[in-house]
C-alpha cells in the first residue's frame, strides 16, 4: 500500500512562482499611492491571507493608508500581471504529470481566495490537474492558515484521512497549518529563509521533496 494517499498544494510559491510578481506589484502600487515601505517587511507577509496581511500594512503605516484604494489598484496590476502568464515552480509540471500516473489524489489549499487560486492555476497552465471542488481557498473554511482548516477541508473534500495526506509548503505559516492539520509536511521554501518550523522534509524543488517523503521513488 502506498505510504500517502493524497497530496495537497499550497499555491503561491509553491505550485506557482506568483510571490515575487505579488511583491514586486504591491510595492510599485504603494510607491504610486505616496507610501515607502521596505521590501523586507512586504516579505515577512509571504503565506498569511489578504485581510491579515491588509491589517499588517495598515499598521505599519499608522492607518495613513486608504486599503480599499490600495486593494483594487493592487489587484488591478496582479491580474494585468497573471494575464501575461504565470511560471510555475521548480518541478511543479513534472510532480503534477507523475501523480496523474499514480493512485494519488489531488488538491490546493491556500491563503488566496478560491477564486484567485483558480484564476492563477488557468494562467499557470495547471487547472487541468485539479477537480474544481478539490481547490480550497481561506474563504471556503473559517480559519486562514496558520490554522489547519483548510487543509483538512482539502482532506475532508478528497475522502482522505490527514495522516495519509503529504502537505507541500513553501511558508512557515504554511507548514505550522499543514502540521497542525496531522499532516507529513514537506518545505520547500521560496522567497523567505527556511527556519526550525518543524516540517518532516526539507528540499530545494518540489520533485526532491516528493522523493524525499516516499511519495515518488
């Protein structure tokens, strides 16, 4: 018997190299609104959701900031962005091919909206790979991530027990949700330095990652 039966995705970072195009437009938008903001603190936001890291940017500017005016013109320059075409991840196209080929189920759980994951999975290129339901965005569940709801939404959805489902992470507040979810969890960091967070595997692509846990031989 296989050792997992599932595998579920975060997105940005992960799956999809979207972090650096996010970063690169939120500062360019800020820079246009008036606001400097180092780029190291728009780093330390990587994996939380949009309301948490909304609240996050208000404060460090003192609530000098109109969020709704910087919300729409962000979003408006992403998708200008996304529209161009996303690249994926390191490996992401190959695991994604393997699987298909194995008795292993499919999901995305992320701190995007479904919509937007959805979104950037067609732009990627990777839509094809998952079962419309089996995308799991922060406003499907109660709780973004750090909590585990939404990998154990993907769970829940796909019939799979968490023990037998292997998370795939690039984030520390990704790992800490996969984890507290009862997964394996594999880190392959991205924009942010890896830190002791307790992740089971540690690799530099997505495929040495699968290797790593026994996912693929």
């Amino acid at each position: 018997m296989p050792r997992f039966s599932a595998a579920i995705f975060d997105l940005d970072g992960t799956l999809i190299d979207t972090e650096r195009l996010l970063i690169d437009t939120c500062l360019t938008t800020l820079n246009a609104q008036g606001h400097t903001v180092p780029r190291d603190f728009i780093l330390s936001m990587v994996g939380v959701s949009g309301p948490e890291g909304a609240r996050r940017l208000s404060h460090y500017l003192d609530h000098r900031i109109d969020m709704a005016a910087f919300e729409i013109e962000w979003e408006a320059a992403t998708h200008q962005r996304y529209a161009l075409g996303i690249p994926t991840m390191a490996g992401a196209d190959d695991l994604l091919a393997a699987l298909a080929a194995l008795p292993v189920a499919r999901a995305v759980a992320t701190n995007s909206t479904t919509a937007s994951a959805r979104n950037k999975l067609n732009n990627a290129g990777l839509i094809g790979h998952f079962h419309p339901d089996h995308i799991i965005g922060y406003d499907a569940v109660a709780l973004p991530k750090p909590a585990p709801d939404v990998f154990l939404a993907a769970a829940f959805r796909l019939g799979v027990a968490p023990e037998r489902c292997v998370a795939f992470e690039d984030s520390e507040t990704g790992v800490a949700a996969a984890l507290a979810a009862g997964m394996t969890v594999v880190h392959v960091p991205d924009m942010a330095p890896a830190g002791q967070n307790g992740a089971h595997h540690r690799a530099e692509t997505l495929l040495a990652g699968a290797r790593a846990c026994g996912l693929l031989d």
